[in-house]
C-alpha cells in the first residue's frame, strides 16, 4: 500500500501515523492469528510503517506464504482489509499549504470487512 495524495487542489505535503507500538502490535498479530485460523498459512509477515510518509511512499506490506496461492491471496486481502479497520494506527495529512486535518474512516473500508464476516 502507498500513501495517496487524494487529489485534492493542495498537494499532499506528508502523512503522520501515530501508534500505540504495544497496542498496535498485539492488533496486528491477532489479525494474523485470524487469518491463519481461516487459511493454511505456512508464514505471515506484516510490515506497517509509521511517523512521516511522503505521498507515494510504502506504507505497509503483508506477505502471506501457503502452500496453495487462492489462500495466501485471500489471507493477505483479509489481513489488509481488517488493518485498514481494526488496527489502532491515527493517521494526520499535512497539505503543502499548511493546513492539516485528520484522516477519517472510509465506508469502503468497513464494507471491504463486513464481506469477511459474511463469509464465516
């Protein structure tokens, strides 16, 4: 995943992620227990960076490893749609004018889980 400039009429100067490193670290690994309890995972890393991110920068990466690609696909879709719901990162855009503002949640995003719910 990148850091997007939302094509906004002011530039993306930065995104600041903030963490709570113990908190958001216990979310991560039991979103990756979950995956692994759906999916036969062989290996699982996850990989969320945070502080000062210029747009178009890496900002997180998840690998799955299984010995069949359908589930390592899915298991990594799952894990990257319940970081972008369930683990504690606060994300602030400043734009290259100055002003700064608080992401917020996206519908899309809680759909994108909902669908995995419905799946159980």
């Amino acid at each position: 995943g990148l850091v997007r400039d939302r094509d906004t009429a002011t530039p993306l100067a930065h995104l600041f992620l903030e963490h709570y490193p113990e908190v958001t670290e216990n979310e991560i690994a039991r979103i990756v227990q979950t995956a692994s309890q759906r999916w036969p995972l062989a290996a699982c890393t996850v990989i969320h960076r945070v502080g000062e991110l210029a747009a178009d920068e890496q900002i997180v990466l998840v690998l799955a490893a299984s010995a069949h690609r359908k589930a390592a696909f899915a298991a990594a879709e799952f894990i990257m749609d319940y970081l972008k719901t369930e683990a504690p990162f606060w994300k602030k855009e400043t734009f290259s004018d100055g002003l700064e503002r608080w992401v917020e949640a996206k519908q899309s995003d809680t759909l994108a889980k909902e669908k995995w719910e419905e799946q159980t």
